[in-house]
C-alpha cells in the first residue's frame, strides 16, 4: 500500500491522471480550444508559477490557519463542482404542478439526468451560479445577461429520447413571457384577452353587425386586442431558449410518428397507448346521495388534489381516477354510476387547442392525427397544413414565412415543401384532464430538451405538517 501511496503521490502521475480525464472532456465538448488548459494543469502539477487559487492561503509549517480563508476555498470548490455537476450530469428539480400525477406527485424533488440525451451546452453561459432564470430573492432579475448567445449544441449522450421517457424541457411557448403572470402561457393569455374584449365588442354592436367569435374575420382582431391588453396588463420580456421555464411531460410521439387521440385515448402509429399503470382521467362520480368518505378515498390514491368539485343537484362529484382507483371506486355502496369526462366543445378549439385553427377543430379528448416532424424529412407545404408546421418553420428554425396572395413565401423564395432541421417531440402529462402539453402547444424542439427524469430523491406532501408531510416511500424511488 504504501509503494502504491507513493506512486500516485507523484507530481508526474498526478498530472498524467488529471490531463488524460481532461483530454477526455475536451474530445467529449467538441471544443478543442481548451486544450490550451492543459497548460494550466501542467502549471497546477508541474511548474507551479500561477497561483491559480489567488484567494487560498499557503501556510507554512506550524502556522495557524484562516478560518474564514478555509471557508471561501471550501465554497468555491463546492460552487465549481456543483455548477459542473448540474451543467454536465445531473440536476435537481421540483414538481410544482399536478399534470403528471400520480405518476409524479406535487413536492416530489427529482434528479435529472443531462447524460441520458446528452448535455445542452447554455446559450447564455454567463449568468449567476445555480439558478434558472431570475436572481434569488427578486421576482423578476434576469440571472443572465443575453449580449452573448451562443448556438444549439448537444454532447454525446448515451440515447435519444424514447417514446414513454418522462422528458424535462424548455417550455416552448415560453419564448416571451408576461411578468406579471410568469407561470402562464403568454399565447394562451393573448387568446383569453383578445376572446373578453372581442366579445364586450360584440355586445355593444346590433344583432346585424355582429360575427361568431370563431369566424375567419374575428381572429386578427381577437389576437390583435389580446396583444394591446396584455401589453397595458404587463411588462414582457423575451427568453432564450435555456432560460425558459422546465416542464416536465411523458413523450408519447417521437419524430416520424403519427399521433391521435380518440375519446382520450391515445394512439400512436394506429396502435393504442398501453402501460402507463398511473395515468388519470377525470371521472363524474354520481352517488345515491350520500357523501363518499374521504378517508375511504385517500386509501384509494384519490387525494384532495384529484377532487374536481360536488354537483348537489346531481349528488355528483367530479374526481381524476387511475385504472385502479376506478375499479376500487366502482365497489363503494353509495356509488350509482361513473362516466369518464370528455371535452366535445369544438367552437373555442381555434383559441385553445393546437394549432389554433378552424380547419383543425380538435379537442383535448379528440386531436388529430398529427404527424411528428423528423430531422431531414421533407413535407410538403400546402395552406391547408400550414398551420401544423408554421411555428416549427418561422420561429424554432428561424426561417422568414409569409404567405402572400395564397402563397407560401419562405426566405423570399416561393415553398412547396420544407425539410426539418432538428427532431421534433409531442408530449403529454399522465393527468390527462388536468395538463397544459403538446395538445395546446404543439411540438416540443430537441434544441428544448434538457433531460430525462430519473428518480425521486425526497418528497414532501405540501398539505400536511412536519414530519407526516414527508412521503418515505416515495424518497429514492426510480421513475417510470
């Protein structure tokens, strides 16, 4: 042991160790520019005539140490070694939201795997350590600064996105955000104030000068007033794509597939979903008029968060149910009959539902079929399925489209058809009735994705108090 000790307490094996693991880094990024830091480790190991550790004090033998000097150098290893932990390998998140239960619950804290896919190098390298994007303790302080941008770039991973991986991603339509509601959708906010004061239009007009809200002359002016109030309602500001708020889905469509969805259930490539034990719909519950324990449904898995509300007229409660709490309901006494909730109302699909058109009248429960885009496939371009791909083509690939007198114009140049640059996803939350995904925003970019959702390292149950708030059979738990 002790020649071993010696060996490796060599300054040449020392170096020879750190500049193979960091070579090794350097083939990885794809930037061969810092090879020029193998001059720094040589200099660390061998020359030794930087002090590349300004801040770290050099005692001499028997000399007493400064605590404070200690502290800092402790905590700027543990800030570099995390930073490179997070950015390179894996990073922690939590779940704010009920869209993917009971799959993943409300207070559930993951790690998230970077290596999965491969690590997505920032766009906006500069910015404050260890947070997305505002400073600690501020509202709205940008934690980055934008002046410099760099391009899409992926590291090796060990795979690609699988259809049924639970993804972490930039959300999509986060690209311009209302901060005073930055937890919203800003197309979505635009639609909801553009539809009220379209409609307080209306109602000041006579029965003859009035139009349906879903007619091909109301939506400029719909999206037009949406715009003009939410801009009187809020500041905007623009994001990057690294700095847009994660969200957290399952992909049900990978490129090249073709994606519907019928009565709820989910087809891909004609072949019904299956497998996802803990998925949820929403259910009405109708009952002979007496009250359902709730301590009975708590033993179910039905929470106070799956409750949807109670219809005393009707003695019927609303209620997001997987398969197994269904069957185990179906058994209660008092319970008379159990329906699962389905949205048929078209006419305000336009304003809610991917891709905001009146020839593609689809709803939460019936969309499609829709086909994933796929890197270097070709469609061909026609207006009639334009509004699936325009996004895709104007703003996730950074093209200029117009059309003009019936004419799709891309760069200038007239288009019949378009070959995707990148892989394209569609994802969904397992909460079927209770989840903003791919059915009202569209395709997720793979320049989007961060990484694939891995286990669960604690969870913490926000209803109740310290200590029976910590849920122990959920800490360390794999995800699936």
């Amino acid at each position: 042991m002790g020649a071993i000790r010696k060996i490796f307490s060599n300054k040449w094996v020392k170096f020879g160790i750190v500049a193979f693991i960091y070579l090794l880094w350097v083939i990885w990024l794809r930037n061969y520019r810092w090879l020029l830091g193998l001059i720094v480790v040589y200099d660390i190991y061998i020359s030794k005539k930087v002090k590349w550790a300004f801040w770290k004090k050099r005692y001499k033998k028997g000399e007493k140490h400064n605590t404070w000097l200690d502290w800092l150098d402790a905590a700027i290893f543990a800030l570099i070694a995390a930073t490179l932990i997070r950015l390179f390998f894996i990073e922690a998140y939590v779940i704010p939201t009920g869209s993917m239960e009971k799959t993943l619950l409300v207070g559930d804290y993951l790690f998230v795997s970077k290596v999965a896919y491969g690590p997505k190098m920032p766009n906006t390298p500069i910015s404050f350590p260890l947070v997305h994007n505002t400073l600690p303790f501020t509202e709205n302080t940008k934690s980055y600064v934008n002046w410099m941008e760099n391009p899409y770039k992926r590291l090796a991973g060990f795979g690609n996105v699988k259809r049924g991986d639970i993804v972490v991603f930039n959300f999509p339509h986060g690209d311009t955000v209302a901060l005073r509601f930055p937890d919203q959708d800003y197309y979505g906010l635009v639609r909801q104030y553009g539809i009220h004061m379209f409609q307080q239009e209306q109602m000041s007009l006579n029965v003859q000068n009035k139009i349906s809200v879903d007619s091909s002359d109301s939506r400029e002016l719909i999206y037009r007033y949406g715009r003009e109030e939410l801009a009187k309602r809020s500041e905007l500001t623009a994001r990057p794509v690294d700095r847009r708020d994660n969200y957290v889905k399952r992909c049900i469509g990978v490129p090249g597939d073709s994606v519907k969805i019928v009565h709820g259930d989910v087809y891909v490539n004609g072949q019904r979903e299956e497998g996802i034990e803990q998925r949820q719909y929403r259910y009405i519950v109708r009952t002979n008029g007496k009250a359902i324990n709730p301590v009975e449904l708590e033993r179910i898995g039905v929470r106070n968060e799956d409750m949807g509300g109670y219809d005393p007229s009707t003695f019927s409660y609303l209620m997001d149910l997987t398969d197994e709490s269904l069957k185990q309901l179906q058994t209660f006494s008092n319970v008379t009959g159990i329906t699962r909730q389905e949205d048929w109302d078209a006419a305000y699909s336009i304003y809610k539902i991917f891709p905001f058109d009146s020839r593609y009248l689809w709803t939460e429960d019936n969309f499609g079929p829709l086909w994933v885009p796929q890197k270097g496939a070709a469609v061909q371009l026609t207006l009639e399925n334009l509004p699936l791909y325009q996004r895709i083509i104007d703003v996730y690939e950074e093209n200029d489209l117009v059309v003009k007198e019936g004419t799709i114009y891309i760069n200038g140049q007239p288009s019949t058809s378009y070959t995707f640059k990148m892989d394209y996803y569609f994802m969904m939350g397992d909460n079927r009735h209770n989840s903003l995904d791919s059915r009202y925003w569209g395709f997720v970019p793979e320049d989007h994705v961060v990484g694939k959702a891995s286990f669960i390292w604690f969870s913490s149950d926000q209803s109740k108090s310290f200590p029976q708030n910590i849920r122990w059979s959920r800490i360390f738990k794999g995800i699936k």
